[in-house]
C-alpha cells in the first residue's frame, strides 16, 4: 500500500464520523438533504464491509446489514434511534413480512 493510503477500518471510521456530522447540521440543513447524504454515506460504508445485501438502504447493525438472512425464526425487533443534537429519542418496532 502506498505510504499516503488510508486502510479500510480508517475509511470507516471517517464514513461514521462524517454521518455524526451530517447528523450536527444547523438546522437551517433541510430534512431530506440530511436524509440523502445518509443514504450515500451508508451506500459507501455496504461497500466497504463487502457483504452482499438483498435490498436498497438495508438496516445497519453490529456494523453490517441486516438482510433476510438474519430474520430466522423472529417476526420482527425494537429499535432505538437518538437524535445526536438534541438527546431526544425515539423506539420503534419493525415487523417482517411473513409469506
């Protein structure tokens, strides 16, 4: 590797740190602006941990996507979202379809 090349883990490391700080805009930054560079940065961070995934804009969790693989015998999970500006949070639930 070249001695000015950035391995993979500290190219991660910067992706995530971007997201918090797309996450600390003004608020004068529109919610879909925010929403758009989100969805980019988590496009590059897929990439970078070299999975496959079977659908666009995939959950993120322990630092890979969540795909159907992952579902087995579950029905759906709770999910905490924090809002790193205000401390506010939000729960939600998701459920998986069943065919």
């Amino acid at each position: 590797m070249p001695s000015n090349g950035v391995k993979k883990d500290e190219l991660k490391v910067r992706v995530l740190k971007l997201k918090t700080q797309v996450d600390q805009e003004p608020s004068s930054v529109l919610k879909g602006e925010r929403d758009l560079a989100h969805k980019y940065l988590n496009k590059v961070l897929i990439y970078l941990m070299n999975i496959d995934i079977d659908y666009e804009n995939p959950w993120i969790y322990m630092e890979r996507a969540f795909n159907s693989d992952d579902i087995g015998d579950y029905f759906g999970f709770v999910y905490n979202i924090t809002n790193l500006s205000n401390q506010r949070q939000y729960v939600g639930r998701k459920y998986n379809r069943i065919s």
